[in-house]
C-alpha cells in the first residue's frame, strides 16, 4: 500500500523527470549554484579576511566552486529521487503479484 506522502513523491518525480534530463539539471544547476554562492559568499565575509588578501580573483574561484557544488548537488538529488521511486515501484509490484 502506498502511503499518502508517497503517492505526492511519486506525482511530484513523475512530473519532474517527463521531460529530457538535461533540462532538469540545467534548472536545477543554475538553482542550487545560486545559493550555494550566496552561502559560500557571506560565510567567507562573515568568518574570513580573504577578501582583502584574494581580491577580485576569489570571487572567480567561489563561482567554479559554486558551480561544482550545484551540479553535484543536483546530481545527488536525481539519483536519489529515482533510486527512491524505482524501490516504490518495485515493492508495490511485489505486492500486486
């Protein structure tokens, strides 16, 4: 038997994954590399005094890792969300059978 709040993920991941792959991880890159840039961004000013000794140069090196951070972010999201509905799906296959 599903439960509610896997009935809703299972709508929600049906939708999100019906389009092509790289749509969702160009959206959801660019997202999840905004705030990891934000958070990245006010901890070093908050904790750090890098900004007087990296100069322009780090805001260059806190965008390539934000950019990282995004996609693996993302990566880690799909892989997990698909993992979780394919063990939905094949429990409740088990159980029709």
């Amino acid at each position: 038997m599903i439960s509610n709040s896997e009935r809703h993920f299972i709508n929600q991941w049906v939708e999100q994954r019906s389009g092509p792959r790289w749509k969702y991880y160009l959206q959801f890159t660019i997202a999840w590399t905004v705030v990891s840039f934000l958070v990245i961004f006010f901890l070093t000013k908050l904790f750090t005094p890098l900004w007087e000794t990296g100069g322009k140069n780090l805001i260059f090196l806190l965008i390539a890792i934000s950019v990282f951070i995004g996609f693996l972010s993302t990566h880690l999201t799909y892989s997990l969300s698909e993992k979780k509905y394919n063990k939905i799906m094949k429990r409740e296959d088990g159980t029709l059978n």
